[in-house]
C-alpha cells in the first residue's frame, strides 16, 4: 500500500485514466466494426473519416501504437475504396 499523499493521489489518477482510455478505446473498436459492416456509399465516408480521427487520437495519446493506428486506416482505406468503387 501507498505510504505518501501523493502516491494514493496517483493510484486514484492512474485507475480513471485507465477507464477513460478503455472506454475511448472499446468506442474506437465499435465505430471501426460499424464501418466494416457498413455498405451504404455515403454513410462509409462519413464513418471513415471519424475512425480515422479517432484512431488518430489514440495514437497521439499513446493508447495504441502510431504503426497500429495507421495500419488500421490503411485497410479501412482499402475497403473505404472497394465499397465506393
């Protein structure tokens, strides 16, 4: 257990980080299986380029790798394509 004021200060901000980052991560995961069951030629766009933002944000934030995040929106360009095509 913590023995200094500001050690149980960093275990309380430690754990509402870590569910911040869980819930914008487990949201990111949901707007990108959303896109890939998406057909609707307007609606994929518009979804596009919220994940790719998204997924931007969590780069930045260190909450996933930069390579990951852009290795996701490449394939979700990918598909993005396919479907507009």
């Amino acid at each position: 257990m913590a023995n200094h004021k500001s050690a149980l200060k960093r275990i309380r901000a430690n754990e509402s980080k870590r569910l911040r980052n869980r819930y914008q991560h487990k949201s990111t995961r949901t707007l990108v299986k959303k896109l890939r069951l998406t057909t609707d030629k307007a609606l994929v766009s518009d979804l596009f380029k919220q994940v790719s933002s998204a997924l931007d944000k969590l780069a930045k934030k260190n909450i996933i790798h930069k390579n990951k995040a852009a290795n996701q929106k490449s394939k979700l360009a990918k598909l993005v394509n396919k479907i507009a095509a």
